[in-house]
C-alpha cells in the first residue's frame, strides 16, 4: 500500500505542475508594449521558467522572489531572489523593493506579466511608511501560533503592506498587468491569494478588526487604513487549484485499480480534528460500517490549520497524518497520508506524513505517545521514528494540500 501511495503522491505532483498551465495562458493573450515580468511564491521559480521558455527575446526582464531553496538555477535576463517563509525577512523587502522599482518604471507602452503563487504573502513585502520589517514578522508570528487561516491572517496584512491589496498592481499603472495566478486558497479568492498585489480587496476594516480581537493580535501603534476597492488596469486567469489537485488524486486512484471519492476541496479546521475525522471514515469503511465500499480510496483537499501550544517540530500534513494514526490503529489494510504540494510542510523539510495501521504501535514500542507528540506540536519527529515522513524537497508548485485514504 505504501507504494501505492508513492505513485500516486508522484503522479499527482507531476500532473499539477504550473508549466503547461502557464504555456495555455500565455498562447490565449495578446501581448500589446514591452513585456516585463515579475513571479512571486513558492511557485515562482517554475512559472517564470515556463514563460522565459515561451516568451524567448519578447521578455525585456523579469524578476523572481521565491522562498529558500526553491529557484532551481538562473534564468536568462531575470534576476532571482529567495526569501523567508512563513515569516518575510530583509530578503523579501529587498527583492520586493526591486520589484517596485521595476514596476514603477513601466509606462503605457508597457506590459507587465505578473505570475502569482501561494506563499507570495510572506515572500513578497515591504510595509507602509511608519512600520518596520519586524512589525510585520510580530504580527505573522502571532497569527500562525494562534491557528488563523490564511484568510483571516491575509486581512490584515495587507494593510500593512505597499503591495497587497492590489496596491502593487496600482504602482505599475498605465502599464497593464497580466496576472497568471496558481491558487492555494480554498474558493481560490484572488484579493487573499497571496494578499491580492493585483487584485481589489473584498474585506473591510471592520472585517480586519474583527480579527485581531478574534485572535487578540497586538498590532503596531499605526493608523490602519483602508485598502483599494478598484483596481481598472489588470486581467488575471487562474491556472490551477486544490481542485485540480484533488481531481489528479482521483485519476490515479482509478488506475491503480481503486474506486475514487472526492469528499471535499474545502477542509479547513485543526489538523488534529481533520486528522481524527478521517481515521474514523477508513475505519468504517474497513469495518463494512460504510456504504462505500473497498478497495476505494477517499480523497479531501484543504487547508487546515495548527494551535501552537508546544516547542516540537512539525507541519500541519504531518500532525494530521500523525492524528489519523491512533484513530486506524490495528486495522489492516489502511494508509492515509497527507501532503503539502509545495513540498515544504510548516517550518520542516517534509511535505507530509504517512502512517497506517501499524504506526501507533511502532511509536508505542519505541516508549514514544502519539498524545503527547501531539500536545508537543512534534509530530514532524514522531513521523520520524517510524519512517513516517514524506520527503519530496521543494516541488516546482503550490496547489494547497490532500489528504488521502487508502483502503483495500
């Protein structure tokens, strides 16, 4: 079963790789000026080469601003930075100022191809006059150790920010923006993916205050204002989402000889809970107590989120996998993994989890709790103990997460 899940983990990758998605989209418009470019997100690397690659001498330059580890070699006429992620560092302001400068130099003859992937609200900011850098690393910091989502947290960044909100797309004016975005947010909501540099913000000041008290967030003494409700000189397509994810999921699961089930794109709660409610739906299926009959796999797509109440090490795929464990232990012929397909899960060098059901008694002989590793937040170490991480390194793309139930 174990290598059952490895080629579907493969081929799922391999499918939602951004290259031909931005190739189509590139066919399907007609450029008009001087073509520049700039590529933000874990993405960014993949998505430039593949319009590098099409555009040939049409690409007058281009910048890209990715996270640590992901450009995979330097690209002709483009200039390439790495930055932090979760948190934005001074790699990120530096490289997001030179993407300002260039931005800011387009005239109407000009035409900019801005190529968006998740992960572009940590990796592409600089803040407003009257904040710093580390008002924002304080705010982001707050925020991912109280479990927000990405929505919630994106609110009220990008009224910190100079480029969010559409206001990036608003400093390339009169030039026209030509945005391509691969989405890694649930109902792909372009004014949160990536904080929306491109794109008109939906939410209000009310909605961000509501926020910070939800969370108790302790903001910087600024003004906040509001963010631009317009933005007139942008065409944005999306090329691909946790849909096409799940959907790949499902492809594959069918020709290894499994009957597919897509039980939802839009997972979004604790990994622990995500974790617990998926091990009870294979045990029930294991059980005969199901209408869904085995050998099936169970597919859900998502993002969930993590509480930080401990000092472990580990990543939102992998707690889930870790939580589904103990909910499926002794049950035969049962795997359920979990996977980021950026390949970068959390603060960690795995893109997920894998367990079955044998994996809480391995952590059992080896004296190690699955509740305590969980109270820890150390899942990403208790995986490791039983061989239980799936490392994939950085992937070329940023679709959101799956999770996967095998069952035969």
């Amino acid at each position: 079963m174990k290598t059952t899940a490895i080629k579907m983990i493969k081929t799922i990758l391999e499918e939602n790789m951004p290259t031909q998605a931005v190739e189509n989209a590139l066919k399907n418009h007609q450029f008009k000026g001087n073509i520049h470019m700039v590529a933000i997100g874990k993405a960014a690397w993949t998505m430039a080469k593949a319009a590098s690659d099409y555009l040939g001498d049409k690409l007058v330059k281009g910048i890209v601003v990715t996270k640590y580890d992901h450009s995979q070699g330097s690209l002709p006429g483009i200039e390439i930075y790495e930055a932090g992620h979760p948190v934005s560092d001074e790699n990120t302001v530096l490289a997001t100022d030179k993407c300002i400068e260039l931005a800011q130099s387009l005239t109407a003859d000009d035409e900019l191809l801005f190529l968006v992937s998740g992960g572009g609200s940590a990796l592409f900011e600089s803040p407003l006059p009257g904040l710093n850098l580390e008002d924002i690393q304080d705010v982001t910091s707050q925020f991912l150790a109280k479990g927000a989502d990405i929505v919630e947290i994106n609110m009220v960044r990008k009224r910190l920010s100079k480029v969010k909100a559409g206001r990036f797309a608003q400093l390339a004016a009169p030039a026209r923006v030509f945005s391509i975005v691969l989405s890694d947010v649930l109902g792909d909501r372009l004014d949160s993916i990536a904080s929306g540099p491109a794109h008109a913000d939906s939410s209000t000041l009310e909605d961000a205050f509501k926020v910070i008290e939800k969370y108790k967030i302790k903001m910087p003494n600024i003004v906040i204002e509001e963010t631009p409700k317009y933005v007139d000189n942008v065409k944005t397509i999306i090329t691909g989402s946790v849909r096409t994810l799940c959907e790949s999921a499902a492809k594959t699961a069918k020709s290894l000889g499994y009957e597919p089930y897509i039980l939802s794109t839009t997972i979004n709660c604790e990994a622990k809970e995500a974790g617990r409610f998926l091990s009870s739906i294979a045990a029930d299926i294991q059980n005969g107590n199901s209408s869904i009959k085995k050998p099936c796999v169970i597919i859900a797509g998502g993002e969930t989120v993590v509480t930080i109440k401990g000092s472990g090490k580990g990543g939102r795929n992998q707690e889930l996998a870790l939580s589904a464990a103990k909910g499926i232990a002794g049950l035969d012929n049962i795997l359920i993994f979990s996977l980021g397909s950026d390949g970068t899960d959390g603060p960690t060098d795995a893109a997920g989890g894998i367990v079955d059901g044998q994996s809480y008694k391995q952590l059992k002989d080896l004296g190690l709790d699955i509740d305590e590793i969980l109270e820890n937040n150390d899942s990403y170490n208790g995986l490791k103990a039983i061989d239980g991480l799936i490392i994939t390194g950085p992937t070329g793309t940023n679709v959101n997460d799956v999770a996967v139930i095998i069952v035969s």
